[in-house]
C-alpha cells in the first residue's frame, strides 16, 4: 500500500522534482519515524494478540540468515569440488 501511494505521488511529477520529494523520505528521523511505526504494528499485530506466528518468524528468519551466511563458504566448497580438487 505504501509503495501504491508514492508511486501516485510521484507518478505526475517532472524527474527534476524527485529529489524534492525523495530526499525527505531518505531522511533518518522519517527512517526512524517509519522503523518505529512498523514495530507498533506488529506488537498490535501478533504480540498483543497471543499469536504463534512471532515463534514462526524468527524460525524462518535464523534459518534464512544461517543459509544466507553459510552460502559463500558452499559455493567456495561447490567450486573447488568441480575442479577436480579433493576434500
């Protein structure tokens, strides 16, 4: 939905415009005002709520960040083994 909205903010201006517009959403107090709002949303959400989910997310976010830093150690592993190289 946020996106939408910019979009149709932006959509009618000239491209000698957009930094008027853009920079002040690159600001950090929007960055904070923003990062704030998102967390509210979701203590509201699941928090007060009692939901299962928040157990889920960080399941599903430990086991996406252990890949994602695992990953470059095997594709050097994947590399070395085409090769011809012997563990």
């Amino acid at each position: 939905m946020a996106w939408r909205a910019f979009y149709n903010e932006i959509r009618t201006k000239k491209v000698t415009n957009l930094p008027d517009i853009i920079k002040p959403r690159l600001s950090w107090d929007n960055i904070k005002k923003s990062a704030d709002k998102a967390v509210d949303n979701y203590i509201e959400k699941y928090i007060e709520t009692s939901s299962p989910e928040p157990i889920f997310h960080v399941c599903f976010g430990g086991m996406i960040f252990s890949y994602l830093i695992n990953l470059p150690h095997e594709r050097r592993h994947l590399a070395h083994q085409e090769a011809g190289g012997h563990h």
